[in-house]
C-alpha cells in the first residue's frame, strides 16, 4: 500500500466548531482531517508519533476518539462511523496494547481483589 494511500476514511465533525464535509483519514503517520468552515477550506494534521494516547468512547453524538497528545493538547474528533477501528489501529501503530486500557491482567490471572469478588459471588450462589 502505498503511504498516499489512508487505512482508514470516515466522515467527520469537530465540536465547537461547523465543518461541512468533513473527513478524517487514518495513515500509518498521520491523521488528516479536513472539510470547510465558514472562512474556507479547513485542513488539520496530527502525527501519529505525537500521539500518547488514544480514548474511543462508543458515543456518536458526541466526540467519539480524543487524541492526547503529548505535548497536553487533546484532539476531539466525533467519527460518523469506524470509531472503534480506528481505535485498534492506532493502539496498534503506537504498540499500546487494548487490554492495557481495560485493566485486564496481561497474563489472563485474575487480579486478587478481583478473585475475591469472585468467591464471594461463589458463596452467594451455594
């Protein structure tokens, strides 16, 4: 594939702020998103690699992937579709891993706070 080329494309608005027509493309470098406002054509670009994190939150109404970056700026973007995806690959190009961000153990163990609500549940049931 070709780096011109996006993973990812989506329809696109940013709050606070109209964009008609607006898109986010997803590269393995970069995020472009781009569209119109009322003084003209709007374009943004993010580097990938000044991205230290990523939250997706499965709202469409609101912003759905915030972008910290890590100079302290947050990116609000609400994507019309894909969030989730988008979601994934940038956890993958930054080498972060998902579980990471649940709070579910690496090694698949149950924690022991979580194992002793797990016995209680047990009890409750007998």
């Amino acid at each position: 594939m070709a780096s011109s080329d996006p993973l990812y494309s989506h329809r696109c608005t940013l709050p606070h702020r109209t964009l008609w027509f607006g898109r986010a493309s997803l590269y393995e470098d970069r995020i472009r998103i781009q569209g119109w406002t009322w003084r003209g054509q709007y374009q943004k670009e993010v580097a990938v690699a000044d991205i230290d994190e990523v939250d997706w939150r499965p709202r469409p109404e609101r912003p759905n992937l915030l972008l910290h970056l890590e100079d302290g700026r947050t990116v609000p973007i609400r994507l019309r579709k894909g969030a989730g995806l988008w979601n994934a690959k940038l956890h993958d190009l930054l080498g972060q891993s998902l579980l990471e961000d649940r709070g579910i153990p690496k090694n698949g163990q149950a924690e022991e706070g979580d194992q002793q609500a797990k016995d209680d549940e047990d009890q409750a049931a007998a």
